[in-house]
C-alpha cells in the first residue's frame, strides 16, 4: 500500500476509516492502523488525538474505543466531522422541497447543511425549526423567500437550538409537506439519538409531516446510541451519502424506505 502524506485529504481519509474500523470493532491499536494505512504511528497517534479533541473517538492506551452510547460531541465539534458529505447530504435534501411546501427541520449538523442549502436555492417556502443557526441561514434566503418560524423553548447552547415541552407541543399546532430530522446513529431497529430531548423534538416533527425523512451520513450506519427515535417503518426516506449495506439494508427495504444518495 502507497504511503500517505499528511496532507488534509489524506488526513480526512484517514479519519474516516478509523472510525470505520470502530464501527466493526470497538477497540484499535494505533500500530495495527498505521501498517494498514501505510504511515508511522505518530501519524496516526495524532489523528486520533484530534478526533479524540473533537469527541468522536476515546483516546486510550495504544490506542482509541468508540464513545459511550450516552455521550456525543457539542454540535461545534460535529460540525467540523464528515463536512464534505454532510454538505452533498444536505444539498441533496434541500433539492426535495418544493415551492410552496411546508417544512420541519430539526436542530443538527447535517440538517445545518441543508438549511444553507435551501436558503442558496431561494424559493418560496415555510420552514419550523428549533435550530437557531439554520432559523438565522434561512432567514437570509434572496428575497426573504423562505418564511421562518422559530420554535420556543430552552435554548441549549451547546446545542444551538431549543428545547423542552413548550417546543413539542408548538409543533402539533402545525402540519407539514415535510420533516428533515438527524440522528447519532441508525441501526435495523431505527434512528437513535444521545439527547433525549432533541428525540421527543424529532418525533414531533415526524409525527406532523407526510414525507418523514432521516438524514445522516454513512459513519452513523450500525452506531446505536441512549435513545431510539423511531421504528425504520416511521420513515419515507433516507438521505446519506453511502448505500447501506448487510441487514440495515435488508430492513430499510423491507420497511419501505427511499434511499437517495447525495452526489459527489
């Protein structure tokens, strides 16, 4: 295998498939992923130090584990992971709206994505969200083309949204064209999620929109975390940037699930 350098495509690259061997095994030795990847284990040490500064990884002895099932990173740090597949992820959800509709979308990395996506495109539509970052992208759409109605509730700051009873209940107030929700993680039983309060926000949305739809990037494929969100069957389609593969393909499948793969 050629050598890397430590250039930063490289470098992502690398990031990527340490987090890939995690999702196989919980554990790995820095000197095993330096002869895979062909580098020196300083090298790798200090991907892993990174990742491990970013939440995405525990640093341990000679090595990284995965997070606990109860822990993610702040959305500051996620926001800085998978960037380039979270934007084709939410370019290509952003291009489903249509004029006119109406829209629910949660507070996250991958939905952020698409809330500047969506504000890029500048057509008419109406958008709820408990995420201050995408209420602020998508207020500033050509034209004040989109309508934004920010929900209520407690704002999180290491969120970036709002939170709590008072938001659930906003949301039954209204229906919906369409619900773009994220999550930490997607197994055959469902999307899950860390915060057990942005899971009752996402459900809400869910429960108020035709088309329900999930969007995470390929590293959350078999990651289950605290909550789950809903059963597969709750859901339209699913918005990722890799084709599932194995059982979570069987039951996406099975439950009747769109796939649309975001485009390099």
């Amino acid at each position: 295998m050629p050598r890397l350098n430590d250039g930063a495509p490289d470098k992502t690259r690398r990031h990527q498939r340490i987090l890939a061997a995690l999702a196989t095994d919980p554990t790995v030795r820095i000197s095993a992923l330096a002869a895979q990847f062909g580098v020196s284990a300083e090298t790798v040490r200090r991907d892993v130090e990174e990742l491990s500064r970013l939440g995405a990884v525990r640093r341990t002895y000679g090595g990284a584990s995965v997070v606990a099932a109860g822990q993610q990173p702040e959305l500051s740090s996620r926001e800085r992971m998978a960037v380039a597949e979270r934007a084709r992820i939410g370019a290509a959800a952003a291009a489903m709206v249509q004029p006119g509709d109406v829209v629910m979308l949660d507070a996250g990395s991958t939905t952020g994505h698409m809330a500047r996506a969506l504000a890029m495109r500048g057509i008419r539509a109406t958008v709820l969200t408990n995420s201050l970052p995408a209420a602020q992208a998508l207020s500033a759409a050509p034209g004040g083309a989109i309508r934004v109605i920010l929900c209520p509730g407690d704002v999180s700051a290491a969120e970036q949204g709002v939170y709590g009873p008072e938001t659930a209940a906003f949301l039954e107030r209204f229906h919906a064209d369409l619900a773009f929700v994220g999550a930490s993680g997607l197994t055959p039983e469902g999307p899950c999620d860390v915060e057990t309060r942005a899971v009752w926000v996402k459900r809400a949305m869910l429960a108020r929109a035709g088309r329900r739809l999930l969007l995470v990037d390929h590293e959350k494929f078999g990651r289950a975390v605290l909550e789950r969100v809903c059963p597969l069957e709750d859901l339209t389609g699913l918005v990722t940037d890799s084709a599932p593969t194995g059982r979570l393909a069987e039951v996406l499948a099975r439950a009747g699930v769109d796939l649309t793969l975001a485009q390099g």
